[in-house]
C-alpha cells in the first residue's frame, strides 16, 4: 500500500513546481474503505476527521506513513502545554473509528510515536505513556506531540500539545539518538471523562522538534 501511495503523489509532485508548502493534489480511496490525501511534498495523509455540523466536510489530520525502529534511555518528566477545550465541532469518520489502531502512532524526520499505556490517578486524571523511536542521525533534546482525545461516540473531547520527549540540559545521554527506543514519563490530561473514553480513541501529531548534532 505504502509504495503505491509514494508512486502516486511521486507522478503529482512531478507535474507542479514545489512549494514552500504542502499542497493537495488528490485523495485516494483504499480497499480497506480508508480516504487517503495525496500532496506535493512526497507525503499523504488518513482523512479521519469530519464536521459534525456537515458530515460531509472532511479535515485530513497528517499520520505519517513512515514507520522506524525504535529504542530507549531515561528522560525527564516531560511538561504538559495545556490549551483551552474544542467546541466539539468535528468527529472521527466512521472508518476511523473502526480501525483506530492506525491513528495511536506518528512519525516525522525519522522519529516514530506511538500510544503504549494509559492510567488514571484518584483526581481522575487521564494519564498516558508513549514509546519512542528513532532512526534519524539527529539526537533529539525536546519533541512535541499534539494528542487529540476522543469519546467513544468519535465526537473530539479535548486536543493538547506535550512534550513528549525532553532531555536534560547538557546531559548528552538523556538525548534520543539513533537507534534507540525510548519510554515518555506519563504525561496528565485533565477534564475527560472517564466513562466516554473507554474506547481510547485518539489521534497523534508530532509538532516541533529540536535537536542537536
């Protein structure tokens, strides 16, 4: 499936000139029901959201096809980066839902993460821990991950930005390097019921990365 997507948005990005960002240039509907987003930037996209207002207007969310081998050391409690609640205006498509393993993990510059655990605390705090790979020659000192939470119905219940990977200062060993498979500290989201999240549907967006050579 990977290569036949790749050989797609290869011949659309061979008709336009590249520019500085990435625009659509077709979407592509898979045996398995699932609508693919192909751009001009070598990269395509699951189209798992859509408005619940217009069920017909989609919204793609990026999920990297790219999958590496992953490996782990120690970090630091990552901080969480809280934003105001969503009006629930949009909702997982139906064929997101049925195959939400595909949305528990990202990749981008050669780092894969992906959803490993969940736990919730006596204040009712949702707790999750994800694991962390890279094979990139970058060694990276701080990650961000935007994890958008979903009820069990597919309705949007709450998106935050973690950082999901940080390292300590002028401790080359807590770096995420090359190689190597790495545990997150368990990072708390607050306000989400316990009882619309039984499912555990989510979907996962690397943001910014830092690194050092």
């Amino acid at each position: 499936m990977y290569k036949t997507l790749m050989a797609y948005a290869c011949i659309a990005l061979f008709s336009l000139s590249i520019p500085a960002y990435a625009d659509e240039v077709a979407r592509v509907t898979l045996e398995n029901g699932a609508t693919v987003k192909l751009n001009d930037d070598f990269t395509w996209e699951y189209v798992i959201l859509e408005s619940q207002a217009k069920a017909d207007t989609a919204t793609p969310v990026t999920l990297p096809a790219a999958a590496a081998a992953v490996a782990v050391t120690e970090n630091t409690t990552p901080a969480v980066t809280p934003t105001a609640p969503i009006a629930n205006t949009e909702a997982l498509t139906s064929s997101a839902i049925a195959q939400s393993a595909l949305l528990k993990s990202t990749a981008k510059s050669g780092v894969k993460v992906s959803f490993l655990d969940s736990q919730w605390d006596d204040d009712g705090r949702l707790g999750l821990t994800f694991e962390l790979s890279s094979n990139s020659s970058e060694h990276y000192v701080m990650i961000e991950l935007e994890v958008s939470l979903f009820a069990d119905s597919g309705a949007l219940i709450k998106r935050e930005t973690v950082k999901v990977w940080q390292a300590v200062f002028r401790m080359p060993d807590t770096y995420l390097r090359k190689g190597q498979t790495r545990e997150s500290r368990v990072l708390w989201i607050e306000d989400i019921d316990k009882a619309q999240w039984t499912k555990q549907l989510m979907s996962l967006k690397m943001k910014e990365m830092d690194s050092r050579m």
